[in-house]
C-alpha cells in the first residue's frame, strides 16, 4: 500500500498529494509519469510526477477531478493509501541526457497550462540545478486556478502569468506572451508546453511560426503504461508510436494533434454515465 | 476392457446461457465421472503422454490415484512437477501435446488427462510447503507461468526468491489475457498463486524492471546471485493499414485487459470498455477467440476476421468449438486493406479483400493470395486486432550485455542461459508468443540452470 502523507486543494478541483513510493521516488526523473490505482475497483490512472525525493521515498502527485476515477484519488485523505502506484514509467526529458556543453547553449521556454503546470516544476527545477537558463509561462482561466506560481519564482529565471479574463498577470493566453516575449527580442533555443491537448497544439503552431523547436507532453489514454495495451498510440511524424513507452514527450512539430484529442475522446461517454450513475455493461449492444 | 468404456463427457453451460455471462464454460468432472474417466488409462510401460509433456507431469501414476479415489494423493504426484495444475488442465493444448500423444487416441479417443487433472487440483488442497529460505537471493522477472514455475521450483530447493511484477496483480498472461470465463480469477488462479506464495516465494507488485529498478541494480545493490526474466510477449501487433487509429480500434491486449485484470465486464467496477452492437476481430489464435467471446459477452455481433480457411486456424480447436457454438460469425479468406472511419473519427467499416489458398508456404501452410477486385466492406463499429504479440524490450534496452534477436526474442541457450552471467530467460520472452505449458516448462529448465550456477 501506498501512503497518503499529505493532501492539500490547489484550486477546488486540483489536489496536490505526497504519496510514499520508495522504489519509485529512487529511480523518477523529470519528464516521467506514474499510474495510480486508488482501490480496488478503480482505474489505473497515469499522473504526471510533479516531484519526487529520494531519501524521503516520496513522490508527489497533482490530480484534477474529472471524472469517477480522479475524483476517488481526491477523495483519499492523509493517512489512507492508494492501492497501487507504479512508475516511474515513459522516458525522462531529453536534457537529461544531454551533454553538458550541449546543455550550456540552451535557453529554455515552458508553457504551462492547467493541471499540466505541475509536472513543468520537476524539469525546471533540474534545469535551474544545472544552471540553464529557463522562463516559465504560466496560463488559467482566472487567477484563483493558477497553481505552482510559489514554487516557480524560486526556480524560473522569469515567471510570466497569463489569465484568459486578465484578473492576474497578462491577460492573455500564453502562446500571446511567447510571441510578445519573442517580439521584444527574448531568443529560446527549446520551447516546451505541457497541458491540454489543445492548448499544446496552438503552442506548437505559434513556435512553428516562431522557429523555436517545441517538446510536448501527450497525456494519452493507458491502461498498463508499458506497452502492452496500445491505447495511447499516436502518430508522430506518420507513424504510429506508444506514448507510454515511446513518450511521453515527443517532437510538437511531428505530433497529430487532432487524432490525439479524438483518441483521448474514446471513453467519454462511459466517464459520462460513470460519473452520473453505475451502469450494467453487459448486453449492453442488444 | 477399460478401454472400451468410451470418454466420460464433460458438462458445460448452455451456449445460449454462457453467451450472456462471464461464468466458466465448462463445470468439469464430478468424482464419479472423474474415477470412470481415469480407469480408461491403460498405464502404458512407456507413457508417450509424458514425454509430450512440456513439464513431464507424471500422468499415469496421478491417474492411477484417481482410479483409486485417491484425490489428495493425485495431486501430490502433480505437484512434483507442475505448480499450476488448474491452469494447466484448463488451458493447456492437450490435444497436441499429452492426449495427442495417447495410445488410446490411434483408434478411439483419448483419456481426458487435461480434464483430469482439472479435477484433482479443483478438488484438493495445497500440497507443496516450502524449504526454509537458506541459500541466495535470486529474482525472478514477470509473475506469469514461465516465472510461478521457476520460482516454484528454486523455493521448493531452498532459494530466496521474490518475484517482481509490473502490474497490481500476479499472473501475467493469466491474469490479463484469459478471461474469466476460460479460466476462473478468484477461485483457481489466486489459489494457485497462493500456493506458490506458500511455498516461501515473495511476490512484490508495481515493479516494473528497467524502469522502477534494473537488473543490474538488483544484482549489484540488493544481493540477488541470480535473475530470471519470464516477462513473455506483451507488445501488441498492429497490422500497419490506414485508419488503424481510428476511435473504436483496440488491440486485444487493451481490450481483454480491460475485461479481464480492471473487470471493466462488472458493474462494480470503473474500468470503461467499447464493444458496441458489431465487433470485428483480426486473426485467428486463442487470443482472438478470447476477444471475440469477451466481446459478444458485452452484448456484441462478433466476426472473426482470418486471411486462410477454418483448417488453418491457430486457436485450439475446443476453443474455435465454443465461439461457434456461442454464435460467433466466423468470416475466413478474408483479409482487411483498410478501417474505414465517419466524421467523428470513429470506425465505421472493414475494408476487406477477399483471399484464396495458393502454395505452401515456409509454414507449410497454403498461403493466402488477395483475389484482384474482390474488395468489400464489413460495417461494424469497433475493430479488435489479434495479430500477435511480441516480447517487451524495456528490459533488454535498460541491461547491459544481453542480447535480442532481430524478433526482439532475448538469446537464451537451452538451458536458459542469456548472453550476460548470471540472467537467465524463457517462455514467450526467448521464444516469441507460445503457451503457458511451453513457458512452464522453460522455467522450470531456466530453474536448474541457475542451481546449477549457484552451486558452481
């Protein structure tokens, strides 16, 4: 079992957790994801690691209520367990790897969106540890779903918020502060947008237009994460890959986004019903 | 003459009963059927039944103990040799395997051995207990049958094994893949995977090797002498046409998954899953037998989509049996070119071409050749691909030293061996997707490799 050590709402709707994992919290690494099966009878739902500690043998965990099997995971209170949590599972960031003089050339951009803003923390928090430069941009609806703004300061070397109604920040989605950045003279070697899967479309055509090369982070539909169900294909590039094993993050520029929605789209109708009321799956075609 | 008593017949549910439920298929022998069936045994001098047995299951002398109602004692002759015996006796290809190689077979029917051995691990208790733990730590990769037996076997000779499974739940292919209704979760393979755990072997779940932890870091920083990798074929095949990423295309995997390990069939549980009113599934195995009989279950029309005829069927034939029984529609020469989606993104059709036999080919199977202008579309609102499988190479990318073949099949000699010291490998993983006797019997194999090495 997996213990809940800690548990607070970053909005109404996203919860942020510190679950004990041990072996996991040893090997995570930024850019990587777990799955966590709350009981029993629930999902294996694959979250983002917004962090994680070695020595703790703890990693954290930022969920959003969307349907059934989020809202049973927020539903878990400090001192309970999650049946199961497993990872660290896809590969890490490709600057992980990346050699040192590489890395020392790079300038980096993040936009973040939405519950996506979590899992941005872990890889700019390495990338300031290892002294490359990165600005953040962080966009919500409306200034009370911002999360994470505390946390970025102490790591970006310039935090930029963006509000949809402009109640804080700029008001402005933030592939709109990326060009006014860009504009102003600000040059990115690497631009990375995590988010909904929306939001990493616009911001792979907006640094399409810009000439900044763009990393996204595909939060497919899994059932195993190791590559044995298939569910999260996708096609990068034209052919068919296994975001779970293969991702998750993958060339923007390559990635089809508009199958990837549809793809992601497949079980709404049943978190639907799910979320209404329970419903006999048997005979249901006759 | 006991051999002119003819085979005992099994009981079964009604296939218009079953077609509706996850319930087993089949009920097996009461005692009485069970002791007529097992006096048909000739117990021949040199029984050609366990030569053709993966693990060599001593078939007459447990057969002999059934002849004398001596259920407990049937079991114990099993248990010397094979760990999981009602998985065995329930999915095991007997007809080419024990009961194909029987003498009674040549001008009758064979003894019922898989239906007997069904009922003597359905009807006793544990038998095996373990040594105590006293010599090294070894690792066994992968809870599916290559590992229970292996792991089954090193505990019984006094290993320290712990076993690490990727997923929340032991079992493998046992677990995810066969569904409920072929071979029972709760009542017959936890019991056997409770029998294992008795044996003193450890089962640590949600670990996933080359990703949570290496084999190098098990070996180097947790002290285990020896590791055995059993983690099968789990990657799906694709069949590379247009539209394969339509919504409504599942792998089998995803699909019985869904089914079978998440319960997505009850009611209780979260797991969603698709079937709609028309299914087509892709290929012509015991997986896409499982899928199409899982899908009807869901309230489903099931096609079996196969390029050649009835005869080349790869499934079993009682498997093949049971679907047409339930109503499964079975359309052969038939080979899709395409899926075909509406607006929304979701299939909506099957392009096919329809197929006939030409040579042989390596197989020794007629090869199927396209018919030139016999294009035609099956509607249909989900399609299910069960082309086969291949082994994971999360593990062989993430260890050092060993090496896959160009199938993406760990090297492993006969005994077991890998290329690096020390890592041993069998069952689907060495031999690409085979059965669970097959993986069985590798690990047991893989099993005396390692003593052998550990005691070097």
């Amino acid at each position: 079992m997996y213990q809940i050590l800690t548990k607070e709402m970053l909005t109404p709707n996203i919860c942020r957790m510190k679950v004990s994992a041990q072996r996991l919290a040893a090997a995570a690494q930024p850019g990587q994801f777990l799955i966590v099966r709350a009981d029993e009878k629930g999902e294996r739902i694959p979250l983002t690691i917004s962090d994680y500690d070695a020595k703790e043998g703890t990693v954290t965990i930022v969920t959003q209520k969307i349907g059934a099997s989020s809202s049973d995971i927020i539903a878990h209170e400090p001192g309970e367990a999650f049946s199961d949590v497993v990872g660290p599972l896809g590969n890490a960031s490709d600057f992980c790897s990346m050699p040192a003089e590489e890395l020392a050339g790079q300038r980096y951009v993040f936009i973040a969106g939405g519950v996506g803003t979590a899992p941005v923390y872990p890889q700019v928090k390495w990338l300031h540890e290892h002294n490359v430069p990165v600005d953040v941009i962080v966009g919500a609806r409306n200034k009370d779903l911002l999360i994470y703004v505390e946390e970025f300061r102490s790591v970006a070397d310039n935090l930029y918020i963006c509000t949809d109604d402009g109640s804080e920040g700029f008001h402005g989605v933030g592939t709109a502060m990326l060009e006014k950045l860009v504009a102003e003279g600000r040059k990115y070697t690497q631009a990375v947008a995590i988010g909904p899967m929306i939001m990493m479309k616009f911001s792979t055509l907006t640094c399409k237009k810009l000439g900044i090369p763009i990393i996204v982070s595909l939060n497919s539909l899994m059932v195993d994460g190791t590559g044995m169900c298939g569910a999260c294909r996708v096609t990068v590039g034209g052919k068919t890959r296994f975001a779970c094993v293969e991702g998750p993050e993958f060339d923007g520029y390559e990635v089809d986004f508009d199958e990837a929605m549809r793809r992601q789209g497949q079980y709404k109708s049943e978190e639907a019903e799910a979320n209404e009321h329970h419903v006999c799956k048997i005979g249901r075609g006759k | 003459m006991a051999n002119k008593i003819p085979r005992v017949p099994v009981r079964e549910q009604d296939p218009k009963v079953r077609a509706t439920n996850f319930d087993e298929v089949c009920h097996g022998y009461n005692k009485e059927e069970a002791m007529l069936e097992a006096s048909r045994c000739l117990h021949c001098k040199n029984p050609r039944c366990v030569g053709a047995c993966p693990v060599n299951l001593q078939i007459p002398d447990f057969i002999a103990k059934v002849v004398e109602g001596d259920i407990q004692g049937a079991a114990e002759v099993i248990a010397r040799d094979s760990s999981l015996p009602a998985v065995c006796g329930r999915v095991c290809p007997q007809e080419t395997q024990c009961e194909g190689s029987c003498i009674l077979g040549v001008k009758g029917e064979p003894v019922a051995i898989g239906k007997l051995e069904r009922f003597v691990a359905d009807n006793s208790e544990h038998v095996a207990s373990g040594a105590k733990a006293t010599k090294a730590k070894v690792a066994v990769i992968g809870s599916g049958p290559a590992g229970l037996a292996c792991a089954s076997d090193l505990a019984k000779w006094g290993y320290d094994v712990t076993i690490f499974e990727a997923l929340h739940k032991a079992g493998g292919v046992l677990e995810y893949g066969i569904p409920e209704f072929r071979l029972p979760k709760e009542k017959v393979l936890k019991k056997e995977i409770d029998a294992v755990r008795a044996l003193g072997v450890k089962i640590e779940t949600n670990v996933i090797i080359g990703r949570t932890i290496t084999i190098d870091k098990l070996m180097d920083e947790e002290g285990f002498k020896a590791v055995f990798i059993g983690t099968g074929a789990g990657l799906p095949k694709f069949m590379g046409i247009p539209g394969e990423n339509l919504c409504g295309v599942f792998s089998a995997n995803e699909f019985l998954t869904r089914n079978n390990l998440m319960k997505a069939y009850r009611e209780d549980y979260l797991t969603p899953i698709h079937a709609g009113k028309k299914v087509c599934v892709v290929g012509g195995g015991n997986v896409a037998m499982d899928a199409a009989r899982t899908a009807l279950r869901l309230g489903a029309e099931v096609h079996i989509v196969y390029r050649r005829t009835e005869a080349e069927l790869p499934a079993r034939k009682e498997e093949v049996h049971h679907a047409e029984q339930e109503g499964i529609i079975f359309d052969m020469l038939t080979n899709p070119v395409e899926i075909l989606g509406d607006e929304k993104g979701w299939v909506r059709a099957l392009k096919c071409v329809k197929m006939e036999l030409g040579e042989p080919d390596e197989s020794g199977r007629r090869s199927p050749v396209a018919i030139e202008g016999s294009e035609f579309e099956i509607p249909t609102e989900t399609v299910i691909m069960a082309l086969g499988t291949s082994p994971n190479p999360l593990i062989s990318r993430t260890t050092a030293g060993l090496d896959v073949t160009r199938r993406g099949c760990l090297v492993a000699d006969e005994s077991g061996a890998t290329t690096r010291p020390g890592v041993f490998a069998g069952g689907d993983a060495v031999t690409g997707a085979a059965t669970v006797i097959l993986a069985m019997g590798a690990g047991r194999t893989a099993a005396r490799a390692i003593d052998e090495y550990l005691n070097k």
